[in-house]
C-alpha cells in the first residue's frame, strides 16, 4: 500500500492557495502523503491541493527528530508543480505500531526539554527548505494540556521568526475539554490562537475500537466544526476528509483504502448498500468462515462531507485529507468541483462496476 516512488509531476502555472498573485482558490486543501507518487500526480494534475504534508517525521522521547523516508525528487516534483511542502512530526512508533504517548510525556516534561524540541523542528524546516511543520501528536495525557499548549506557541514562536508556518492536526470533539485523555489534552482555544492552519480530524467516528459504522458521518462532522467555528478562527480551520475505510472482523478492524474495497468487491460479489451516513457498506465471508463488515468512501460520500462544509461552514479555510493513496481517482475532480474556484481536473477514465458485484437499490452503481 505505501509504494514510495518519486515522478515527476505535472508542472503547473498559476499560485497556490498560501499566496501568488493567480487568482485563489474558494477554499484550501491540504494532504497528507506517505510517499505515494501516483496519487500526488493526480491530485496535481487536477489543481485539487495546494499543500502536500509529508508524514516522514517522527518526535523521539530523548528530544531527537527521526526521519523514516526521504524522497527528494518527489519533494521536487512538489515544488514544481506549485504546492507547499510540510513536514508532519508525529509520535507515531513502528515498534508499537501507533501513537506513543511517552513521546511527549518525554519532551514536555520540563521547558527546557520543550524549548530544545521546538528549536529542532524549525531547524528542520530550515534545513530541507520546508513551508513549515505540520504537527501531528496523538495519544497525549489529559494532564499535558498546559504544557501541550506551551510547546506549540513555542513553536510558533520560533517557526514564525523564520517565516515559516505552523499546522497541527487535533482530535475531533463538540465541548471542551473533552471525552477522552488525547482530546483533553488539547486546548483548542489556545492551540488555535498559535496556529496558521487547524486541521480537526472529522473521521475516526468508528474504528477498530467500536462497531461497525461510519468513517464520517455529515451530521456529527456538523457537530464538531460548529464547536471549532466557536473556539478558533475560522479561516485557519480545516475539516479533515478521509479518503479510507475499515474493515471489520472478529471485533477489530483493519484499515483500507478504495482500491482494496474495489478488489473485495470483486472477489466476493457482495450487496453494496449506502449507510444512512451516505458511506458505502458491504460484508462478506472470507476462506476461513469469518463474518467481515466494510465501509469505505466513494465519490457520493466524498461530496456528502464537502456539502457540510460549504453549506453549513462556508467561512473555514477548507479541507484537510487523510491519505493520498490509492483512491478513487474521481476524488480529485470532485474536489476540484465543488472547493476550487475552476474546473482545471481532466476527467479521469470512467470506473466499471466490480465484476459480478450486487448493488442494492438504496445504492447508486459503482461508477
């Protein structure tokens, strides 16, 4: 799934949404990438994001940044073709194989130690010629919210005297200070004060910890950007926009993208339903008797989220997607559609239904 190949990307006239004299875009759109060069091709190609944000950057607990790839002809191509490249810092574990709270926990133990790691982060920036860093901490404590919120205007602080920016990517909620200890943890009017661009994770609603359900639902991604609209300016907020879907068997579930939905589709036949969340469902039985429920995004359910946006929060900045990789290539002319101020997207070659797949009636057809 994470190909990690470098192109060369179409080059493109004009100016990104962040500033050039071309006429801007109505809304922003930023995506996250772990390297897939297909789909970075696509989505320029379609003039559909403006900001591509490199998931390459790992915070250690001894203050230290690590970086899992490079790909400098990709960042390259980036830059060719307009776009604005990021660095996003997690504390993402390859041997945990998740978020790894102790990272933090590590970093934000003294001022110090915080002063240090922010320092580091905009040296990077310096260093490989980034736009910026795109923060991406998950898993925090709800008793780091203070010092959370101090490392990220310290960080600000140092990248805005560089002229570079900051983004960071936080929890979905509807109150403060929140449900759970990650979203706690995160101070939005403060966070949001320090900020150039608050990217709120609208998806996740189910995963491998709930039911089967919906990725992102349009009434509940309502729900949290109203409160966003209340806590932090609405120009630099983005709504998250996934491009993926769970599979869900034996009370977990593993993630997947459009291009595996599409090859279970047409291995099992199932009855493809749309969930009252406008997201497409199915189950199917594998070789081994077991009972799977999936849901995944397609072009309806894409253009259902970005209906909230622009009908019920037209002032936010605009979308911030999880992931560029193997998606429906359609995506990108929807965005182009229905966010950009053009029709610049060369319409993609037109998607057969699966083989012998079975499409409910409460269903469109696959295109």
């Amino acid at each position: 799934m994470r190909a990690r190949i470098a192109i060369a990307l179409l080059v493109l006239a004009g100016s990104s949404a962040w500033g050039g004299t071309a006429q801007a875009p109505s809304y922003a759109a930023s995506g996250w990438s772990l390297g897939d060069g297909d789909s970075l091709n696509r989505a320029a190609q379609c003039r559909a994001i403006d900001e591509v944000d490199l998931d390459w950057f790992y915070s250690r607990k001894d203050g230290t940044v690590a970086q899992g790839y490079d790909d400098p002809a990709l960042v390259a191509a980036a830059r060719a073709a307009g776009l604005s490249v990021m660095a996003t810092v997690s504390n993402w574990s390859e041997v945990k194989n998740g978020f790894d709270p102790a990272v933090p926990e590590a970093i934000l133990r003294t001022r110090k130690k915080m002063f240090r790691h922010a320092a580091k982060l905009a040296a990077l920036c310096n260093s490989l010629g980034y736009d910026g860093v795109d923060l991406d901490w998950e898993s925090l404590k709800a008793k780091e919210r203070n010092r959370f919120s101090g490392f990220v205007e310290a960080l600000a602080a140092d990248l805005h005297a560089e002229g570079k920016r900051l983004a960071i990517a936080v929890s979905a909620k509807t109150s403060e200070p929140g449900d759970w200890p990650g979203a706690k943890a995160e101070d939005w009017l403060r966070l949001g004060a320090a900020v150039d661009e608050f990217k709120v994770m609208t998806y996740d609603y189910s995963g491998p910890w709930s039911p089967p359900g919906p990725i992102a639902p349009p009434d509940w991604i309502d729900a949290v950007l109203t409160f966003a609209e209340s806590e932090v300016p609405a120009e630099k907020i983005m709504m998250g926009l996934p491009f993926y879907g769970y599979d869900w068997s034996g009370g977990s579930a593993v993630g997947l993208d459009w291009a595996d939905a599409q090859t279970l589709i047409a291995q099992y036949a199932p009855t493809v339903a749309r969930d009252p969340s406008g997201e497409e469902t199915f189950s199917y039985t594998d070789a081994m008797g077991i009972i799977h429920t999936v849901f995944f995004q397609d072009p309806q359910s894409i253009a259902d989220k970005i209906q909230v946006l622009t009908s019920r929060h037209p002032g936010i900045r605009g979308v911030a997607i999880w992931v560029l990789e193997r998606e429906d290539p359609s995506f990108w002319g929807l965005i182009d559609g229905l966010l950009r101020s053009g029709d610049s997207c060369p319409q993609p070659t037109a998607l057969r239904e699966a083989p012998s797949a079975v499409v409910s009636e409460c269903s469109p057809a696959l295109q």
